[in-house]
C-alpha cells in the first residue's frame, strides 16, 4: 500500500512531465519559423523587392511598415494601389499592383512606381504631388484630372467677349527681331528682297499697321533698341502717301547688318524693345505681332517662359489672344563645332504658345513671307482665343444668342462663315474648356 507521500510525488513528476513537454514542443516550432529561411510566406505574392523596397513612401495599409506592402502582400509600389490590397488594376508599372504585380516594384516599380502620384485611398504619402480619385490606374504621374491624369488639373473654363468692329478699324503693331550676327547676311537679303509679297496685302487691304525693327545684340544696355528710323518710317500712313519709298525704306532698315554679338539674345531684344517703347509705339487695340528671324539658338538668360509671360502681359487689358509670335528660324540639324548655337526650340516656344508659326530660315524666302503674311491677315476678320478650346465645349453666342452654327475654330481664332459675320457693334462671347 502506497503511501500518501509517494502518490503525491509521482503526481508531482507525471505533471512536471507534461509541462516540460509542452515547453520544448512549443520551443522546437518557434526555433523552426524564425531559423528555417526557406519556409514560404504566404503573404510575399509580390515579393519583397515588389513591396519593402518598391513601396517606399505611401502605399497599402495591410501590415506595410514605411510603404508599399506588408512585407510584399501586394508587390505595391509607391503610390498606386487601393490600400495595398490584392486586387489593384495597374500592376506596380506606375503605382500599383495586380496580386502581387510581376513587376510590382522590382526594377519598374521602384524606378517608376509612383514616385509622385498615387491614390488618395490607402495610400498615406503616395499622393504627395497629384494622383487620381480611387486607385489611380496611372498613380505615377505628376498630376491627374479626374481620374489618374497627367496635366495636374480639371479642364477649366474660360469666357471671353470681344466687339465687332469694322476690318477697317483693326490694327497690327510688328515687332521684326533680326539677328545681325556674322552668319545673317544672305538671310537679311532674301528677307528684304521678297518683302514685297508680305507687305502687298496690308496695302491693298488698308490695314493699319505700325512695324518696328531691332536686332538680337543686347550687349549695349539689354538691346531692343529701334533700328534706324524704323519706327517712323515703316507705318501704313507711309506706305499709303509713296508705295515705293515705304518698301524702299522696309529693304534697307531690314538689313541690320552683321557686325552684332555672336551671342544672340531675340527673346531679350523683344522684351527690351516693350520696355523702351510699349507707351509709345505700342497701342493697346492692335495686334501685337512679334517675328524673330535668326539661323541660331536663342541664347537670353532668363527663361523662355518669363520672356513669353512679358509679351502676354503687352496685351492684358485686350486679352492674350491679342499677341501673336511668328518664328523664322533655321530648322535644320546642325553641328555645333561649327561655331553655330544649333536648335531653335525657344523661339518656337512663344510662336507655338500663341498659335502662331514655325518657318525655315532655309526654305524659300518668298514662300515664308507669304504664308505668314496671310496667316497675319487672317487675324483681322477672327476673334483671338487665349487658350485652346476643347471645341466640343465651345459655346458661341452674339449678342446673348447662342450661334448653333456659321463658326469655325482654329488656331485659336473664331471665325463666322459668310453670311454670319455679325454687325458691327455686336458682342460676341465665348464660352469653352481648355
């Protein structure tokens, strides 16, 4: 017969048994899961490159540490999915992922993912610049419109009223910019010799018109000053009292010479010559028509922006619509060993942006001078837009009556048909997207 002792000792071990058991079974799985680096997680479906590393600024919110993914739940790069979760539509090539996303925040993922964009819907830093609505299908971008768009804003609206007036009463004000570099001279010959064909319908057609000439040389207190008796000489009262003597005068003033800086700055030269005579050669109801003529680069300092924002500001009480900047520049591919300044992409900034002209200063000089001679023309029976309309979105209306038809829209210019030019005295107002 047992005693009372040793049953409670042998209980006593039966149970400390058990609970050592229990310890090292427990011990052994915990050893197992942290030491075994080939056991699968069945979380990483996008991997970790895809979502620890590609996710490094705002991603989901399922167990994501900084960003991107938790520990690779999605492969989610930077901005792109909603909330990291797995059913993302744009797999991880610009902020997103789907299920795990092949690319999702390996080498496209971490170079392109998102990097500015990002959705506004799990996603806690990746939509620090622009982004979408819900999930941004195109969360990398730099902007967005509606949803996951590229231009940083909503189509905005824009109404403009303008007065008919007689064609007669409309004006142009024409700011020639010459280069007079050592490379010009045949270039400022051909321009002389084939003015004729430019000026002709000005004079038949009665336009008031004002032109003034400078060069690209700014080296003498910023330039932009008038070349000769430009200013006085080149108007349409003179062309109308001796046809002669005014293209005479044109032919000669146009040949600026070739003894200016090699440093060619038409950009400045323009912006110089508003400042020196914009209040008093410049008239706030004309057209403000700048025309640059150079073989090189324009090389000002400021940027091309700045100098088109001056010659807009020329015309804020009119409207922007009312400048127009027309480019004669040397298209072609060059070397720049040459001594040359090749390009001629900023002087087709501001004749781009204002819906004006791009020719070659290498093409045929008569030919130029004659589609920007009816280009200019063609402004004086148009109302000048200031943006580019959606035209689906135009509404058109003369004094307050919409015009369903007997318009036309390009190049930023409204234009009624024949048989629909309003009166004179109306109003017309326009009303567009853009």
């Amino acid at each position: 017969m047992k005693t009372t002792f040793e049953l409670n000792f042998r209980v006593f071990l039966l149970c400390s048994s058990i609970f050592l058991a229990g310890c090292n079974k427990d011990e052994f799985y915990e050893k197992e899961y942290l030491e075994n680096p080939f056991k699968p997680d069945v979380e990483l479906t996008g991997g970790v490159d895809g979502g620890v590393v590609g996710g490094t600024v705002g991603g989901d919110v399922a167990g994501s540490t900084v960003g991107g993914s938790a520990g690779g739940v999605t492969g989610d790069t930077v901005g792109g999915s909603t909330g990291g979760d797995t059913s993302s539509t744009d797999g991880g090539v610009v902020g997103g992922s789907t299920v795990g996303s092949t690319d999702g925040g390996s080498t496209a993922g971490t170079t392109d993912g998102g990097s500015t964009g990002g959705s506004t819907v799990g996603s806690t830093d990746g939509g620090s610049t622009g982004g979408s609505t819900v999930g941004s299908t195109d969360g990398g971008s730099t902007g967005g419109t509606t949803v996951g768009g590229s231009t940083g804003t909503n189509p905005q609206w824009a109404d403009e009223s303008f007065t008919q007036n007689a064609e007669e009463s409309k004006k142009l004000d024409i700011m020639w910019v010459i280069d007079n570099s050592g490379s010009m001279g045949d270039e400022q010959a051909s321009l002389a010799n084939n003015f004729e064909l430019f000026i002709s319908d000005f004079i038949t057609r009665n336009v008031d018109f004002k032109m003034g000439i400078t060069t690209t040389d700014t080296s003498s207190q910023g330039g932009g000053y008038a070349f000769g008796n430009s200013l006085s000489a080149l108007t349409s009262v003179a062309a109308q009292n001796n046809e002669n003597q005014f293209i005479s005068d044109f032919q000669r003033l146009v040949q600026v010479g070739t003894r200016g800086s090699g440093n060619e700055r038409g950009l400045q030269a323009s912006e110089s010559f508003l400042n020196r005579y914009q209040q008093s050669w410049m008239r706030e109801d004309a057209y403000l028509v700048v025309v640059y003529v150079s073989d090189e680069e324009d090389q000002s300092p400021k940027t091309k922006e700045e100098y088109l924002a001056r010659l807009l500001q020329a015309k804020q009480t009119a409207g922007a619509g009312y400048v127009k900047a027309y480019s004669i520049v040397n298209t072609q591919p060059c070397q720049s060993g040459n001594g040359l300044t090749c390009g001629f992409e900023r002087y087709a900034y501001p004749a781009n942006q204002t819906a004006g002209s791009v020719a070659d200063i290498k093409a045929n000089f008569a030919a130029v001078l004659q589609d920007m001679s009816d280009s200019i023309i063609n402004l004086l029976d148009t109302f000048p837009l200031a943006q580019d309309p959606i035209l689906a979105s135009v509404e058109v209306r003369v004094n307050g009556v919409v015009q369903a038809s007997g318009w036309t829209i390009e190049n930023r210019q409204l234009k009624f048909n024949a048989g629909s030019v309003p009166a004179v005295g109306a109003t017309v107002q326009v009303r567009y997207q853009y």
